[in-house]
C-alpha cells in the first residue's frame, strides 16, 4: 500500500509514470522508485523461491546486501530489486532458484 | 510476575520518577494556570528546549545530558517547547479553570477538528475519558509537529498525555 | 586515472561532513556513493534529532541530509553516484564499478566511511517474506513511501526499534507489540514513551518462537525467556501480525577496512571487530582515516563530528590548515564529541572509544 | 514447523551448523567448508555474524574473526571488470 499523505512527509507529489509486467500482469509505479517497492505497493510479497527447498522469498535488507529479493528482470536472473530502479516496460517475473536467462513468454 | 515500574521497564516514567526530576511544576504552580511539564527523566545528550524557550525557563547547561530544570515561575506555560523537544516528552497543563487543560505533541494524520470530543489516553495510550479539542496549532516553525490542547476533568490532568490517533479500525 | 587529494567512500552522515569540512579548508574532495543518491540513512530518518543545538538538533534527519548536500555542492565537492567501491590497494588507488565499468581513483588520503549494516535474528521463519530488518521497513516508508504490511510486530527495543516502530504508525501501519529478549528497554525512554502513549505493549524477556505462514508472514507467536535467556514452554502469546520488523543490532561494514590491512580491535560494545584509529580518525594506515558507524555502531550526531574531525585532520596533513587553527577546530569537535558520549547512554561509548585509542597507543 | 535458516542463501539450518561445530568446526571457514553457509549469493553478509555469535557458545568470540577479505568487496559482475576502462 501507497503513503499518499504523511504527517511529516506531506502528500506524495510523484507520479505514476511507469508500468512493469510481473509475471504477466501490469502494475503501475514511478520512474526511478526501486522495483521491490512497487511490487510491495501491489501487494506482492513473494518475489522468488528457493534453489534446494523452494522457499518464498521476499523484501529483507532493501540495501542490496542479502539478495533475498533477486528477481529475473527483462531476462536477467539475480538483480536486486531493493537497489534496482524501475523503467517503464520493465518485465519481471518471480524467480525459481538460481534463476534462467532469457525472458519467458 | 510483578511488572516493574519505571522509564526502562514501561516505557514511561513512573509517578515517582517524575516526582523527582527537575523539570515537573508543583501542584500550587499547576492551579496557578498554565506551565510545562518536562517529562525527561534520563541524561541522554539534547538540549534544543533550553533554546526554545524565549522566557528563559528552562535549562540543561553543560553538560548537555543533564536534565533540563524548570523555573516555574518563569515559564508561561506559551508551548514553545512541546514541537522543540525531540523526544515529544513536554506537555503543558492548566489546572486553573474549572476543567484540566492538557496540551501534548502530534504526529500522526489525520488531525481532529476544533470542538471534537476525542479518546484521551494516558501514558500507556489507554483510554482514560473523553475531552474537548480546545486548540491545534501547526506553525511551519513547528515543522509538521502539531500541538494540540484538549480539555479533560480535572482530576485527570496528571494522567492524560495524549489522544487515540484517529481512523483506526478498533483492533 | 582519476586523481584528488581526499577520496571519502560513503556519502552518509559520516562521509558528507567529512566533505564538507575538508572542502572548506581548500581540499579538493571526492565522495563516492554505491547508492543512486546521496545521505546513507539520512534520508529515512524523519525524527527532529537528539544533541547539541548548536548542531542541528531539534532539526529532522532527511533535512540536514539536505543542508549537507547543498554545501557539498557550494563547496564543489565532487559525488560520484552508483560508484561501488570494491577494493583499496597500495598507494591509495581505489578501485570501483559506475555505470557498469571499472574505474580508478588515485587519492592522497582516504576517509572510509562506509556505515554499518543490520543484524539479522534466527528463528523458524525467519525467511518468510514479510521478515525484514527494521532499517528495510523505514526505507519502504519514509524513503519509497510504501507500507511493507499493516500489522507489525517489533523485535528489539533499541532506538532503531522504538523510533521505526513510532514511524510505522506514522506512515498509517499498527505496531501490535515491540519484543526484546533483554528484560529492560534499550532505547532512549522518551522514544519508548511516544509509542506507549500511542497503545503498543513493549514486551521485555520476550522472543520469538515462531513466525507462522507458507507463502508470507501470517502470525508470529511469541514466548516469555528466564534468566537464562531460555524460552519458558507455557507462556506463548500469539500475534495476528502480516509483517515482523528485526531491530537487533547493527554491525560495523568493514570489509574495506579489512582488505586495506587495518588493524582492528574487539569491543563487543562497538558492534565486534572495528579498526583501530587515532585521535584524529586515522587508522593503523598512514593517509586511511575511518568516520561514523564503520569506527563502532553509534548515532548519526556522533558520526557527523567524527566525519568533521577526519576532514579537519586530512586537511590539516595536507597543508590546508596549520597545526594551529587544525587544533582549535579539533578542540571544538572533541569536545561535542566527548558531550555526546556522556550520561546513562554514552558513557559505555567513551569507555568503548577509549579503548581503541588506547589501543592505537599500545601499537605505536 | 517452519525450519529456521542462518545462512539464507544456501538454506542452511541452525541444526546443520550445530553439526559442524559438533563435528569440530571452529572457525567461519571451516563452518563453511562443512556446510556452504557463507558461499551463496549474498557472500555470508547477513549470517556471518549469527554463526560467529554460535561459535561464541565455545569460544572466545575475540578470537572469531571475520575470513580474508578479497576484493571485490562489494556485489558487482565480473563483466564490469573485464569491461574496464585501462588507463
């Protein structure tokens, strides 16, 4: 869920100039915002499942040092999405294990 | 299990902790209309009320992890320090109408109207009784920290602290 | 090759004030920054700060990130963005990664002020998305301006865990409860009290036993700890929570301290293994200086005045201020120093900083 | 019960480096050796002190110090080094 307004921030001033593709479905976000924020804005909290134990994944560190977040992003496995600014057009796709290169249709 | 009292146990300072802190008024400072009440009862290193202060009432001095001192005859009881503090931890009370007047730091949105009957909590944010908003004041020179003044029974000018923030859903 | 008198890695609270001090002596300053902007944490700190008022107390923290900003820029110093430092070698020749290639930096002195990062916790899921550090949960709000979830459960009662807690419900979150294994409350009182006031139950000699949930966080329960700090069976409260936030600790980031071939010394208190500095921030390593959390976890106030003290002092070995005026503007910084590491909360500090020093002494 | 993990990145469990240090492991690097803890993605950055604080149980937690740090230091793809600019 989107801060709109904040005791102290103020109302959010920016806008929604961006989409992204996850796994298929659009979702609107902003410019330069890191993609694991605006996945967590659409609710989506899982972003990948683990190599040995197919574990969900999610948001840990947001300071790209534990790679929890890695995601396949327009076809490259393993970025970080905490630290990885969203560009409109962007297609994403929740990543199982270490992740294929190539962008699945 | 008896739960311990006191700032590190509870959270808030304990009816005797504020009993010996230099910064509460007394009791005859109180009837006498408004005047702040510096709920500080650690040495950490601050000082921006000493400065806010345009009265000269309040001082920490060297070092700055004293605690502030309230001269409560100096202080007014204008409010200036309540935004200024960075621990929200200054409230200003007026025990000299016929009902308690409470004024206590806000940060949360969204912000009551004027005349709203309110929840007024105490320090552990329970619900104590409900109180008249009498005033909210939000210069820019408070940065987004507003101070709102209710007014509650008398006997509950000691314990309330607060208001419930408001657009909850009751948990 | 790049080349400039004082490369400062890191361009927090610690780095730009180091900057900004160095450039006003005449210093030509390079700050380099893996991030894609500038101020390290300040930016997520919406809180008027603690400390002296004669240093931007009473002022929040993402607005002295931008006073420090607009200085450097006054000042000229340089701030290369998206520059990942990944190794220090001889002669002071940084290496780093911008826009995906490799680049160096030739500097005269460098001032490592690259942070800390958070402490993680284990326990049964621990995993699960909706578990994240604390400082990931106030970067979400404050900085990106979304809610990583509804119902928070806080692990840990130092200031990080009682003021995230504070701004959660700021940015329109409930905090159900703050737990702390410790059976006292580490934090400043007066955070504790603001989120008191506002109905969370701060739980002390508790923990976690068990995050519940498949896919994310759905529960959490909880479990009281004995003296022993062992889990007593019977006492488990369960919290309807979608998100746990972990407030454990920080840990210096010293990796680059480590490779450069610092000395280091251990105090638990400082967050473990930290390298050994001077009076005037240098390390074991002539021309490598260190500021702010890489020195030994402490607060953004603390590490603005050890920045300013490296720059003071990196200035002065390069002939932009004499042994004179270096020293009256290093009095000054010490003694705010000294100031903040006072009372029931600092003096721990300066027992811990100096041992360090001390052990500076005993290797000279 | 849902299993608790110290190193995130290989999914190794409390359990497994309990193991280790039964088996005689006493140091990062040899945790590591026994069980990958440390050698996934994220390089041991988010467990490296929870095993450190395990291996304190037995040891004199000054004597833990942290394995060789080699550049690079930070996450970056080995392209971006092969790719440099030569000055």
């Amino acid at each position: 869920m989107r801060v709109l307004n904040h005791p102290i921030l103020g109302d959010e001033t920016r806008q929604f100039n961006a989409t992204i593709i996850v796994d298929g479905k659009q979702i609107q976000a902003i410019e330069g915002e890191p993609i694991a924020a605006a996945l967590l804005s659409a609710g989506i909290k899982k972003f990948r499942e683990t190599q040995k134990n197919h574990k969900p994944r999610g948001i840990f560190c947001a300071i790209g040092r534990c790679t929890d977040c890695v995601m396949t992003v327009d076809g490259v496995p393993n970025v970080r999405t905490c630290i990885t600014p969203v560009r409109d057009g962007m297609i994403i796709s929740t990543q199982k294990g270490l992740g294929k290169w190539g962008i699945e249709r | 299990m008896t739960q311990k009292t006191g700032v590190i146990y509870q959270g808030f300072p304990s009816e005797d902790e504020l009993s010996r802190i230099p910064g509460m008024p007394s009791e005859e400072r109180i009837k006498k209309g408004s005047v702040a009440c510096i709920e500080c009862a650690q040495e950490i290193p601050c000082n921006p009320c000493e400065e806010a202060c345009p009265y000269g009432a309040i001082t920490v001095g060297k070092p700055i992890t004293n605690l502030p001192k309230l001269d409560q005859d100096k202080c007014i009881g204008c409010g200036l320090c309540i935004a200024a503090c960075p621990g929200l931890a200054i409230f200003v009370v007026n025990g000299s109408k016929e009902k308690a007047e409470v004024s206590f730091p806000f940060e949360y949105y969204p912000l009551p109207n004027k005349g709203d009957e309110m929840d007024c909590v105490d320090r552990e944010g329970n619900m104590v009784v409900k109180g008249k908003v009498l005033r909210i004041v939000k210069p820019p020179k408070y940065d987004a920290t507003a101070v709102i003044t209710v007014e509650v029974p008398m006997e509950h000018l000691k314990t309330v602290r607060s208001i419930k923030r408001l657009g909850r859903s009751d948990r | 090759m790049k080349t400039t008198d004082i490369a400062v890695i890191g361009a927090g609270p610690a780095g730009l004030s180091c900057a900004v001090e160095a450039a006003r002596a005449g210093a030509q300053v390079t700050v380099l920054d893996e991030n894609l902007k500038p101020g390290g944490q300040l930016f997520k700190q919406i809180h008027k700060f603690f400390g002296s008022r004669e240093h931007k107390a009473g002022i929040r923290g993402f607005r002295i990130g931008q006073q420090l900003l607009e200085e450097t820029e006054k000042l000229g110093v340089e701030v290369l963005l998206d520059a990942a430092v990944y190794g220090i070698y001889e002669d002071r020749l940084i290496a780093y990664i911008t826009d995906g290639k490799d680049h160096t930096i030739k500097a005269k002195k460098i001032v490592m002020a690259t942070g800390a990062s958070e402490n993680a916790l284990a326990f049964p899921g621990c995993t699960l998305p909706g578990v994240m550090g604390a400082g990931a949960a106030q970067t979400m709000i404050n900085v990106n301006r979304v809610l990583p979830g509804q119902k928070i459960i806080m692990v840990g009662s130092g200031n990080v865990g009682l003021i995230v807690s504070y701004q959660l419900m700021q940015a329109g979150a409930d905090v159900l409860a703050l737990i702390e294994a410790a059976p006292k409350i580490g934090g400043y009182g007066v955070h504790a009290a603001k989120i008191r006031r506002a109905g969370v139950q701060i739980y002390t000699s508790t923990t976690i036993k068990e995050v519940l949930g498949e896919e994310k966080v759905e529960g959490v329960i909880a479990v009281n700890l004995d003296e022993k700090w062992q889990q007593v069976t019977g006492t488990e409260k369960h919290f309807n929570a979608d998100t746990v936030c972990l407030a454990v600790g920080l840990s210096p980031l010293t990796e680059l301290a480590w490779m450069a071939g610092c000395e280091f010394t251990f105090i638990p208190s400082l967050g473990g293994h930290v390298p050994i500095h001077d009076r005037n921030m240098e390390t074991t390593l002539k021309g490598i200086y260190i500021a702010g959390d890489i020195t030994g976890v402490e607060e953004a106030s603390s590490a603005m005045e050890e920045g300013r003290l490296a720059g003071v002092a990196c200035a002065e070995s390069l002939e932009y201020y004499d042994e004179n005026k270096a020293l009256e503007l290093k009095n000054q910084i010490w003694d705010r120093l000294d100031a903040l590491r006072t009372g029931p909360f600092g003096e721990g500090r300066f027992t811990a900083k100096l041992k360090q020093l001390d052990a500076r002494r005993q290797l000279a | 019960m849902n299993e608790e993990y110290i190193c995130r990145c290989e999914e190794v469990t409390r359990k497994e480096i309990e193991e280790a240090i039964a088996d005689g492991a006493t140091t990062l690097a040899g945790i590591k050796r026994r069980t990958r803890a440390g050698m996934g993605l994220c390089q041991g950055r988010t467990c490296q002190r929870l095993i450190t604080q395990m291996l304190a149980k037995a040891l004199d937690p000054a004597e833990i110090k942290p394995p060789t740090s080699r550049p690079p230091v930070r996450a970056i793809k080995i392209g971006e080094i092969v790719e440099g600019e030569y000055e």
